[in-house]
C-alpha cells in the first residue's frame, strides 16, 4: 500500500509536468497529426491542442493509459518484470494513469486560476482606487449636507398643511372603504 500511494502522488507531479509541457508547446502533437492525418483534416498552426492540453475527457484518459500501456508492455517485454501478471503490478498501473490524469487537471486548475489573477491584478487596483474616490465623495456629501440642513421646526414650520381629514376619511371619500 505504501509503494502505490507513493506511485500516485509520482504520477500526480508527473501529470502536472505533462500538461505544463504541453501548454508550453505542442510540436510531438503537430507531428503526430501531420503524420496521420490528411492536408485537410490537419490542425490549424496557432492550434494549441495537445494530447492532454485543452483536450476532452475521454482522448486524454485514452492518450494517459495508451501512453503507459505501451510503456508496460516494453518494460514486460524488455525486461524481467512481470507488470500485467501480478496483482502489484495491475495495481501500479491503475495508481500510475489515475494519478496522471488527476495532475493534468490540477495543473490546468492552477494555470487557468493564475492566468485569471493576472488578468485581475491591474483592474483589482482601479477597483480599490475607484472605492477610494467613491468614500471620499460620500465623505464630503456628508459634511455638505450637515451645514445646509435646517433644524426640524423650521421644515415643519414651512410644509404647507393640506386636507386636514385623515387617512381613513380620505379612503371614505375615494370609496374603498364603507
């Protein structure tokens, strides 16, 4: 259990380097495309696809396990261990494209979430200088009002009185109430 869980957290930081690699450049995924594919169906040069960068679920879970399928299947053929006949090593295959597929989102969470700050950074400044500006304004409205504000006898003094009915008098005598 000790040896898989230290795989997983390998294949995490290993995941993470993938897709940083390939957010960086994407040149063994232009080869490969211009290599399989027709003039047409070819991708677009400023394309910055890649085998797990900005893909769908389903290819990078197929590009992670092909990718180390093939890997296992050299190491069973080249060398004494038996990775695909034994429990361990099924086990360390799982942690391994699991754990690869786990960074790849982790890294794209944490490039998306710092291209995003950086983006913020200039207009987080203008937003606390605007709030700033905006207090300051409301400061001196306060003070200004303060000075021009009569006492309250004086307003009643001045409000010309109206109908000296009340208001249920005054509903009497538009009809909604009996």
């Amino acid at each position: 259990m000790g040896l898989d869980l230290v795989i997983f957290i390998a294949a995490i930081l290993f995941g993470i380097f993938i897709y940083w690699r390939e957010s960086q450049g994407n040149r063994l995924y232009k080869f490969v495309n211009k290599v399989f594919n027709s003039k047409e169906l070819q991708m677009k040069p400023d394309n910055k696809k890649g085998f797990v960068f900005k893909q769908a679920f389903l290819p990078r879970l197929v590009y992670v396990v092909g990718f180390f399928l093939l890997v296992g299947l050299g190491v069973q053929f080249l060398s004494p261990f038996e990775i695909f006949t034994s429990y361990n090593g099924i086990s360390a295959f799982s942690s391994i494209s699991v754990g690869t597929l786990i960074g790849t989102y982790l890294a794209n969470f944490v490039l998306k979430s710092g291209k995003v700050i950086e983006e913020k950074s200039d207009s987080l400044g203008d937003i606390v200088q605007d709030t700033i500006e905006k207090g300051k304004d409301i400061i001196e409205d306060i003070k200004t009002k303060d000075e021009d504000v009569k006492p309250k006898e004086e307003i009643k003094e001045e409000a010309p009185q109206k109908d000296g009915k009340s208001a249920r008098e005054r509903l009497k005598d538009k009809g909604y109430l009996k």
